[in-house]
C-alpha cells in the first residue's frame, strides 16, 4: 500500500483557500509517484483525449488549478 510522504507545493491555505479544505493539492508517495486531489473532468474531458493518448477503467481525469501546479514546481525533482 502507497503511503504519503510529503506535501508538493503550497498548502491549500497558503494559496488562499480560507478553510483549507477541499481544494487541489499534490502529494508525492513513497514509492516516487504523486497523488493528485482535484475536481473529476473525466466525463467531460475522456472523449477530448489525443488519439495517442488512453485512459485505463480505473484511471481518472482530474483538474487542478494552475497555481496548484505552478506551486508545486519548485517542489518537484528533476530525476
């Protein structure tokens, strides 16, 4: 089982959230891959796809903010 090893950026608070809660958010896990928190697109956004591009059936599509992941860079690893 994945554990969470770290927040990725900036707590949803530091990016203005009020309560702190429910909103976008990255986490790297202790086996080097990231979890995601944000709104499910997948309905929407599944038929808007590339055609090099596939979704698994237990794959999702989620959106974050773009100051979620702008954040988040100086915290991701280059390797």
């Amino acid at each position: 089982m994945n554990k969470i090893v770290r927040r990725v950026g900036a707590a949803p608070r530091e990016r203005g959230s009020i309560s702190g809660a429910n909103c976008p958010d990255i986490f790297e896990l202790d086996n080097g891959s990231f979890a995601v928190i944000g709104t499910d697109a997948t309905e929407s956004l599944d038929g808007q796809l590339p055609s090099d591009a596939s979704r698994g059936p237990d794959e999702r599509i989620v959106i974050i903010t773009r100051e979620t992941l702008v954040r988040a860079k100086a915290d991701i690893p280059d390797s």
